[in-house]
C-alpha cells in the first residue's frame, strides 16, 4: 500500500484496481497451481498405490516362489537321501554276492580236488582190480570147477530139439532147479544150481551133442557160442 501515491480524499483509484486486478489474477493463478499440484498429487497416489499394489504381488510371488523353492529343495534331498540308501544296500548285495561267489567257487574248487583225488584213486586201483579181475577168471578157468547158483548161455540153437537136448546133458550132469529163463534168436539161457563143485565144461562136451567155445567164464556165469561149422573132433578149450 505504501507503493501508491496519494490523491486528493486518499490513493488514487486507478492504481488501487490495478493492484486488486493484479492479486485477483495472482491468487486465480495460485488457485490453478494449487489445483494442478492437488490433480499431480493425486495423480502420483494413484500411482503410489498402483506401485504398492505391483509390489505386494511380486513380494506375493517372491513367497510362493520361495515355499516352491524350499519344497523343491526338500524333495531334491530326499530322493539323494533315497539313493544313498539305495546305493549302500546296492552295495551291500554287492558285497555279500562277491562273498557268495568267493565261498561257491572255493566249494568248487575243494571238490574238484577231491573228484581229481577219487579219480586219482581209481585210476591208481584200476590196474590192480582188472589184474584181480583177470586172475579170477584165471582161476576159474583153471579150476574150471562151478558150484551154487550159475548162469549158463548158449547159441546159436538150431531149432527147439538142440535146446531140449541140451537141456538133458545139463539134467545128466547133475544140477537141480534147472530153468531156462529165456530163449531168443536161438540163444537160451539156463539157471541151475551145483550142490557140488562140478567141472561143467569137461561134463558138457562128454554129455553135449554141440560143438561150442567158450566166450565168457566167470564163477557164476558161463557162456557158450555154438561151433556149427566145426567137426565133431573140436571141442572147446
């Protein structure tokens, strides 16, 4: 006020309407600004709330991914908790095979051996049971003496009469409980038994019709082949 210069009855109009004009527009424009600034304030808290939102739902998303994480985790350690336990009874079974593999073949081997020994063994007695065996059927082709149960085989037979025949000559030497067990293919074979020993070799070519040889002479067995094509003089040894 004390800019305005005096009149006659006080300041002059003029300049006065000038400052009211000037104020008037002055708080008009103070007026917009305000408004302008409320309207960007109000802009920049929607904007804020829209930023808060935005970040409430990421820090929401952080979170479900972490329980997602920490769920992942938690599973990725119990399947290596589950494959360890796998691996140590794998290796486990592992190790009591290999121990079952080590007994089995250290079984094998110990048999072996004592197959090799058996074997050793009768190949070491072979000699002397077939020198047994051969001496045996030296005596008795020696003694040439038959006593108890005897087995005798003889063929080829021409026809039933050579077996009937043949039959007799065993009953004249003196056997009991003759039978003949079997006739096939013209060989027959008879059961007796000698209460006593009996040359029965030298009884069959005194009382026998047959020209025969001796193919096996045992204690108990005897078996003849039938000669047809030798003369009467033959006889066996």
């Amino acid at each position: 006020m004390n800019g305005f210069r005096r009149a006659l009855l006080g300041y002059r109009r003029a300049e006065v309407e000038s400052a009211l004009t000037i104020r008037e527009a002055r708080i008009v424009d103070l007026e917009r600004m305000t408004d302008a600034q409320q309207g960007a304030m109000v802009e920049l808290e929607g904007e804020t709330a829209a930023l808060s939102g935005m970040v409430l739902e990421r820090e929401r998303e952080i979170r479900l991914l972490g329980e997602r994480l920490r769920e992942a985790n938690e599973f990725h350690e119990r399947n290596i908790a589950a494959l360890d336990a796998i691996t140590a009874r794998l290796e486990e079974v592992e190790a009591q095979a290999r121990g079952q593999a080590t007994r089995i073949r250290m079984k094998a081997l110990r048999e072996a051996v004592e197959v090799s020994k058996k074997v050793q063994a009768l190949t070491e007695m072979e000699p002397a049971l077939q020198a047994e065996t051969e001496q045996a059927d030296t005596d008795a082709e020696a003694d040439g003496l038959y006593e108890g149960r005897v087995k005798l085989e003889i063929g080829p037979l021409g026809d039933f009469s050579q077996l009937v025949g043949f039959e007799d000559a065993v009953g004249q030497i003196g056997a009991s409980e003759i039978k003949v067990d079997r006739f096939s293919e013209g060989r027959a074979t008879f059961s007796m038994r000698l209460d006593e020993p009996t040359d029965l070799l030298s009884e069959l070519e005194e009382l026998s019709e047959l020209d025969f040889k001796v193919r096996h002479n045992a204690p108990d067995n005897l078996i003849l082949d039938v000669d047809d094509d030798a003369g009467p003089e033959q006889r066996a040894a």
